[in-house]
C-alpha cells in the first residue's frame, strides 16, 4: 500500500522530486496505492486487485501531483474480468453524499470517512484560502469539514 521515502530513495538511487515520474531508469515499475509512509492497502483495493489475480495487465507508474494530474494505471482488458463487475454509480468520479473518501492532507491524512454535506459556498480555511469544502463524517463517528481537493474518493 505504502512505503516510506528511504525505502524508494534507495531503490532508485536517488530521490525523487515533483515532477512527472514514471521515466525512472529501474527493472520493475512500483505503484503506491496509498501512497508514502506506512499505511495498509485499502481493503477494497487489496480485494479488486486480489480478483485480478493472474490476468494479464498493463502497468503505468507515470505520476504527477502539480496541475494536470496523472495516477498511477493498473489496466486489465474488460474481456478477462468475469469475477470483478461494477455498477454505473460505482464508477462514478463525481463528489456526492453517501460517497466513501479517504482525507489525504493532515491533520487527517489517511483516515476513511464518508462525505455528508458538499456546502456550495466558499469557506475560508486555515491558509486563508477560499476553497469549496466537504463535511464528512470520520470512521470514529467525529465530523470534520475538509476541502474537496483533500478527498480522494474510494471506489467500493
């Protein structure tokens, strides 16, 4: 799911910055599903990848966190997956109630939670930014108020 910053540093030989990576001169292309530090693949994505299992894939490791964002891809041909089926919604990227998120900036950063209100008005946050926010409802039962661009939504 994760791995921390000296363990890749000393993979590549180098660190890395925040450029575009992917072009890494290295036999074997690693995608982080959660990310830097010490956190679990989330369950669902051990579990979808976990169904995947022995099909053939295509890997791209390509990543870029500045404007124009580029994800790591994991693509499996739609012909080869017989056990793994989503529905419409579970597809969709769009931001709504109900939907599972997972917080990726502190004082949050890695915790689960469920978006309960997407506010339209813009609110001031700590930086003085006037951001659009989302109220989610943390796995503890707390409620927090987040900007939309720190949730990642989780496909379950």
């Amino acid at each position: 799911g994760a791995v921390s910053d000296a363990v890749l540093r000393a993979y590549l030989g180098y660190d890395i910055g925040v450029a575009i990576t992917g072009q890494e001169d290295v036999p074997l292309t690693v995608i982080l599903t959660e990310g830097f530090g010490s956190l679990a693949m989330a369950d669902r994505t051990f579990q979808l990848l976990s169904a995947l299992q022995g099909l053939e894939a295509s890997i791209n490791g390509a990543t870029q966190i500045r404007a124009g964002v580029i994800r790591p891809e994991i693509i499996v041909p739609e012909q080869q997956v017989t056990d793994v089926q989503e529905t419409e919604a579970e597809r969709s990227s769009e931001l709504r109630p109900g939907i599972r998120v997972r917080l990726i900036r502190e004082p949050y950063f890695g915790q689960f939670a469920t978006i309960t209100a997407l506010p339209s008005e813009l609110v001031r946050i700590e930086t003085e930014a006037m951001v659009r926010v989302a109220d989610v409802m943390l796995e503890d039962g707390q409620t927090v108020q987040v900007p939309r661009a720190n949730v990642e939504i989780i496909e379950e």
